[in-house]
C-alpha cells in the first residue's frame, strides 16, 4: 500500500489541534492526560488496531527545583572564598556540569510516586508485542511551563548553563592566581568577587521569578509532543488497512516523561524482563524547523548512547537530517538503550521561535510548520520502507 506522506500530515495536523485546542495542557496523571489517552485509544480501536492500556507509577513533577540557586550558591561561596582559597573555583565548573544530572538523581530519591498516568500500545490487530519488528514512541503527557517572559530574559534563559559556565571558568584564573601564591587583594579580587556575586545574584532572581510566575501552569505541548504523538497516530491509522506486508509495527504512548521518563522506564523494564529487544525509535518534537536531528547521545557524567546501526538507517531515511548529542536534555529513548534495546531518538532542528517556546505556555498551534511534518511524514515512510526491505532482502 502506498501512502502519501500529505495524507499522514493532513490527519496529524486535525490529531494535533484537538490535543493542543480541546484537551489542552497534559501534565502527568492529570484527567488530561487520561482523556487524551482515552482519546486515541477510541480512534485506535475504531481503525481495528489492537490496544494494551498499562498503568504507569510516576514521580509528580515538584513545584519548584532549585536548579540555578544551587548554582547561585556555588557563585556566592566562590565570592566569600576567593581570597584564601583559590581551589574552590576549581570545583564550580564541575557543580554546573553536574547539576542537571544531579537534580534528576536528587528528585529520584525524594519524591514520592503515585499511581495515575499509563502507557496505550498499540499493536496490528491480532498481532503478539513478541511478533513485532519495531516500535515508534512518542509521550503524550506536556510539561510545567516555566513563564514566557520578556524576549531578554528568553534569549538569557536559553544561554544560562552556558553562561554560567564561562564566568566560571573566568574565575579560575583569580583561583588559580591564589593557588600560586600570588597577592591578587585589590583589583583582580574585587573582579573576581564582584563577577561571582553578581552571577549568585542573578540566578537567585532567575529562580525566584519562575517559581513565582509558572506555578501550577503547564505548557500546551503542541510542539513537546503534540507534534510526535499526531503524527505516530495519523501514521498508524493510515495503515491500519494495509500494513506492510512483513514488518511488524508497533505504536507506544507513554505517559509521565516530562517528570522522569517513568513511562518509558517502565515499559523498558518489562521488554527486558521477557527478552523483547524490539528497536524503538522515539519521535519527539518534530514539527518546527526545517529538517530533523538524530540522538547520539544524552547526559554529561554518564552518558547513554543511541544505537549507530538505527541512527545510520534513519540517516538513510533523511540524508539531510544531522547528528546531535543532547548533553543536557533526555528522551524516551535513554531507558530502552540503557536495558541493552537498540533505540533512536529523532527531534526538528527547530527555529529561535521554537526553541523559545520550549516548555513555556507559548507552545502552541502557531509554532507548528505543516511543510516540516510533511517532512517527518515522508521520513517515518521512508524508513518503515527500508526496514522492511532489509528484513525481506537481509543479505542486500
């Protein structure tokens, strides 16, 4: 059966405005995120495909994490330091490297879990999940929205962690200048402490104006991941009818990864307790820019890596699209890769519009660029295509 990838971006795009314009918002457990599951599953079952709802235990996404004030301390500690004991600037750029992963592991230990979010599978009708060949992931669920804000403090936001770690690296030279021996009191120490203060002073003032303007506010999640999850289900609807004749296709919908990627973690969990190492390929956030990234890598201290077979027969579903290592962000597909199953994980190259309505209230319809779904369309065609022609011609 031949499908035109407009008729896939056609449906995604009417998937799309009824999770982002009638459902809304869709934090993990919500009645949102339950509706939208019980939303596609209705359109899954009406197409003849075959569902699996499974529950999902899931840590709450905390109201506040104090993410830059831990950093902002650092900065302050550095400035009440610096005059006697240059080492301590050596230890800063390391508590910047480790504050996304530490944060994660932090809220890992401390939060509580609760019952309420779930994953839907989706499967061919009358099909095993042994039998399947492959498995497309998208989550449903969208994230705290931290507040969209004057266009200064966006471009701020987004250079941070960057930020950050260059005046850190800055005052080593002071730290180190201590460290020799030298007397840096006057000039060079009145620099250096007031740097520190200042960065301490405007990561306090970064943190404090978040957890005071997005309370309780979540983001539409048009982009993050409205955009995957329509385009998976317009996809697997289109060829409920006529699947490819020898691979096997299977659609997950996690639930509660903006909090934890507890759906992922789960569903992983169980294909490795009974020995399914089906590839994944996660599809999140895909439809702004004008060409797509693949995965190689997320995390910084111990990083998961994608699988190079799948990424390099994705490539050759979309030679244009390029490589990226994510060191600060993760995706579903990091629990499978850490079970030992082959996964991928593509997103949109996206735009500064994009990006700047990254987990803000602003992601919504308008950021979504119906050519670049076409696009994704055409590339999850493609590379269902070259699957199925290794596995008819596995020698070609």
């Amino acid at each position: 059966m031949i499908i035109d990838p407009k008729t896939i971006q056609s449906k995604a795009m009417e998937t799309l405005a009824y999770l982002v314009s009638v459902i809304g918002p869709r934090p993990a457990g919500s009645p949102q995120e339950k509706e939208a599951l019980d939303w596609l599953e209705k359109k899954f079952q009406s197409a003849r495909l075959k569902t699996l709802r499974l529950p999902v235990r899931f840590q709450p996404e905390p109201d506040f994490v104090p993410y830059f004030s831990i950093a902002a301390a650092g900065f302050a500690v550095v400035a009440l330091t610096l005059a006697d004991h240059g080492w301590v600037t050596l230890l800063l750029p390391l508590l910047i490297l480790l504050l996304p992963e530490g944060t994660q592991w932090l809220q890992g230990k401390v939060i509580p879990y609760k019952d309420g979010s779930s994953n839907l599978m989706v499967l061919p009708e009358k099909t095993s999940l042994n039998e399947l060949d492959l498995i497309f992931c998208a989550h449903i669920d969208s994230a705290r929205a931290i507040p969209a804000g004057p266009r200064i403090w966006k471009k701020w936001r987004d250079r941070s962690m960057y930020a950050m770690m260059r005046v850190a690296n800055i005052l080593i030279i002071p730290g180190l200048f201590q460290l020799m021996g030298l007397d840096i009191r006057g000039l060079i120490l009145n620099l250096g402490q007031s740097l520190a203060w200042a960065m301490a002073a405007l990561l306090l003032a970064q943190d404090i104006y978040e957890i005071l303007s997005s309370r309780n506010r979540f983001s539409p999640g048009a982009n993050d991941n409205g955009s995957g999850v329509s385009l998976l289900t317009a996809t697997a609807i289109t060829q409920a009818d006529g699947p490819p004749a020898s691979l096997k296709i299977g659609f997950l919908f996690t639930g509660a990864e903006e909090c934890g990627l507890h759906g992922a973690k789960q569903f992983a969990a169980y294909m490795d307790e009974n020995n399914l190492h089906i590839p994944v390929v996660n599809v999140d956030m895909v439809g702004a820019g004008s060409g797509l990234r693949i995965i190689t890598r997320c995390g910084t201290i111990r990083p998961t890596l994608s699988d190079p077979g799948l990424n390099e027969t994705i490539k050759r579903a979309d030679p244009i699209a390029v490589y990226h290592a994510a060191p600060r962000r993760w995706g579903d597909f990091a629990p499978f890769a850490k079970a030992g199953i082959p996964s991928a994980h593509i997103e949109n190259v996206g735009t500064p519009h994009s990006w700047g309505t990254y987990h803000t209230p602003d992601d919504t319809l308008e950021v979504i660029d119906p050519e670049q779904m076409e696009h994704v369309a055409n590339v999850i065609l493609q590379l269902i295509w070259i699957l199925e022609k290794n596995k008819s011609n596995p020698e070609k």
